[in-house]
C-alpha cells in the first residue's frame, strides 16, 4: 500500500511541478481509484461510469456496456484551459479503446 500511496502522491508533484492545469478529477466509485485520485490531486468526483462490471471474463454484450459507459467521459471536451483527469480500471479503458493500457 505504501508504494500506491508514494505512486499516487508522485503523480500529482509532477502535474504540480510541469505546471499541466487540471480541471475535473473524475473517478470510479472503486476506493482505490477514488483513494489515488485525492492522493494526487486533492479532490474528485465519483462516477460509475468509470467502474468495471463485476464479472472475471466478459462477453461482448458487457464489453459494450462499458464501452458505452465511459465513451461520453472520454470525448468530452475539458474547460477552457485545463484537463480532465480519470482514474478507473484498465477493463474501463481496454472496453472503449481495444487496448490494455
């Protein structure tokens, strides 16, 4: 745990010390996802979208369904200025891109 901790603190210095601005915090209701998101930058919002469906092997219909979970996050544009930061799981992201991150 301690290593998540460093990793997560880690994450946030360096968004702090290359001055990249960061708008919403947006995190899957999962505590480690919400727990890395406050580590690194203070705050976050839940949202379920950002959570993996409960299941060991999925089938196409529920790789959809998370697909079509997270597109809308993926695409929306950030405010003036700043970016939108995610923090969820890697079957979130593979489902909406094809690619294990």
């Amino acid at each position: 745990m301690k290593l998540a901790i460093g990793q997560a603190e880690a994450i946030g210095t360096a968004f702090t010390e290359k001055a990249i601005p960061v708008g919403n915090v947006i995190a899957s209701e999962y505590c480690r996802a919400w727990q890395t998101a406050d580590l690194a930058f203070g705050t976050h919002e839940k949202n379920a979208n950002l959570n993996f469906l409960p299941f060991e092997d999925y089938t196409d219909e529920q790789v959809e369904e998370m697909k079509s979970n997270v597109m809308p996050l993926l695409t929306a544009f950030p405010g003036d200025g700043a970016n939108t930061v995610m923090v969820g799981h890697d079957d979130i992201f593979e489902a909406a891109t094809g690619n294990l991150p």
